[in-house]
C-alpha cells in the first residue's frame, strides 16, 4: 500500500516528525490543526475564528490529497475551555451538518501554546475509483 505524505513546508513539521496529512488505505489522516491563519501566520484572538482557520487549512489539505470535507468520516475537537463547545458547535454544524462524521470533542488542560484555544484532527475517504461491485469481483 503506497504511503503519500502532505507538508505544508513548515521547517517544524520536520523537525518534530510529523505530516500535515497522510494518505495511506483509502484514507486521509489530517494532524490535528490549530486555528493560525497562514496567510498573515497569526493567530486571531477567538475561539470561533480559530475553529474556522482550522477548518479551511484542513479543507486545503484534503484538497492537496485528493479528497474533501464532503469525505470526513471522523472529526476530534481539542478546545481548552468548556464554554467554547457552546460557540464552536454552530462552527461545526455549518461545515459538517448534512456529512455527520463520527466525532469526540475533549476539553483539555492546554494546547501547544497558551493562546491556541482550539485544535482539530480528521479522518476523511479517498473517493471512490471503482465501482462497488468491481472490488468484489
């Protein structure tokens, strides 16, 4: 089975060991993302403007895979706070309200570093390049 890696380029990714995806059995596994913008590499100063940073560099890195939100079969939330769930689930409803991943959202005592407020992990299906029954012939 090949094993195609994702980096954004980021000398830390090396440096640390770690992808910022990989693709391997049908799959995409997206490391879990903190809310920077990577554009202007700041990070904003709220929960819900990092929980949409998160989605659209994990949205551009499945794209850079092959696949899409729309294939996200599993979803982990890391927020620091308890009375951020409350603000991020509309964040998530939007993005994945007709998709229905499987998914954990856990409260932590902290993230890499005390302003990250959020941190998200996904699982998403390559799509399909043969028909169901072909698989099984």
């Amino acid at each position: 089975m090949e094993r195609r890696l994702i980096s954004t380029g980021s000398p830390f990714e090396k440096a640390a060991g770690y992808s910022r995806a990989v693709v391997q059995g049908g799959f995409v596994f997206v490391a879990g993302t903190t809310g920077y913008d990577y554009t202007t590499m700041t990070l904003p100063p709220t929960v819900e403007e990092q929980a949409r940073n998160c989605l659209k560099t994990i949205a551009a890195t499945l794209r850079e895979a092959g696949t899409s939100m729309a294939e996200v079969v599993r979803a982990t939330y890391y927020i620091t706070e308890a009375a951020d769930a409350e603000k991020v689930f509309p964040i998530f409803g939007e993005m994945f309200g007709d998709i229905r991943p499987a998914a954990t959202l856990l409260v932590v005592a902290g993230l890499l570093k005390p302003e990250m407020k959020i941190e998200i992990e996904v699982t998403a299906a390559m799509p399909a390049t043969a028909a169901p029954d072909a698989l099984f012939s």
